[in-house]
C-alpha cells in the first residue's frame, strides 16, 4: 500500500536571477530561489544545484553550487565566453527535471553596452580576422 502524507510540498522548480549584462571571467552573483509544488519559496530545500549555459556555449564557474537558506542562495559565478543572450539552467543535481532558468543576461557587454572583453585582431586573410583573448596564447 502506498502512504500520502497530506499538505506534503515538494520541489517544483527554480526561479534564477542575475544581472542584465555581466563581464567575461568576471564574478557576479546569481540568485537561486527553490519553488515549491505550492508556489512559494520551498523553505526546506538545500539540495545541490548544478549550473549550465542553454544552448552549450561556454562554461559557469563553479558548475554545481550548494549552501541554501530559507530555500534561497546567491552565488558569486563567472562565465567564460562573450554571449549576447546568455541563459543560465539550474537544476538539481540529483534530478535534473526540477530546473529553472534564468532571464536572458548579455555576457562580455559593459554597462553602457560596450564590448567589455580583452580581444585582439589578428589578420588571417585581406577579408578574415580572428578575434582572441591576449592570455590565449599565438597562432603558430
């Protein structure tokens, strides 16, 4: 026989929050808030949560956060790569169905929406530049 435990709430999703426009490599916090089958801010929740960019491009640093209170957490994180519509996917770690995701971020644009990444032009061809970071090393 199964056993229901009534007024039980779960994990239903996360709400994810952060600034409209980050810096490459450079920390900024994310707001992670775990939502409950009821709607509200799960309070008992304090679970791993694993982050990742939508759509693959470039990494989030650290990739899996914990230290929830009260159902809630903010973390300084940073992300590797210039992304005019970065998205970030939290989820939990051991289920990975319960996810939030937050608003679109522009990642490598300044507050006055100049790029803000350390990039040098290196001529490939008359009509081809290839654009680097300075710590990335040379082309042979």
């Amino acid at each position: 026989s199964v056993i229901q435990l009534k007024g039980t709430v779960g994990l239903s999703r996360f709400e994810v929050t952060a600034p409209a426009g980050v810096q490459v490599d450079v920390p900024f916090p994310l707001e992670i808030t775990a939502i409950g089958s009821d709607g509200r801010p799960l309070t008992s929740f304090s679970s791993p949560v694993r982050l990742t960019p939508v759509g693959g491009i470039g990494a989030i640093e650290p990739s899996t956060i914990d230290g929830f209170t009260q159902g809630r957490l903010t973390a300084l994180v940073r992300y590797d790569a210039l992304n005019p519509n970065l998205e970030i996917r939290a989820e939990r770690a051991s289920d990975p169905s319960r996810f939030g995701i937050s608003p679109s971020i522009q990642s490598g644009l300044s507050s006055d929406g100049a790029l803000a990444g350390n990039l040098v032009a290196i001529p490939l061809s008359a009509d081809r530049v290839r654009l680097r970071r300075p710590d990335e090393g040379h082309d042979g």
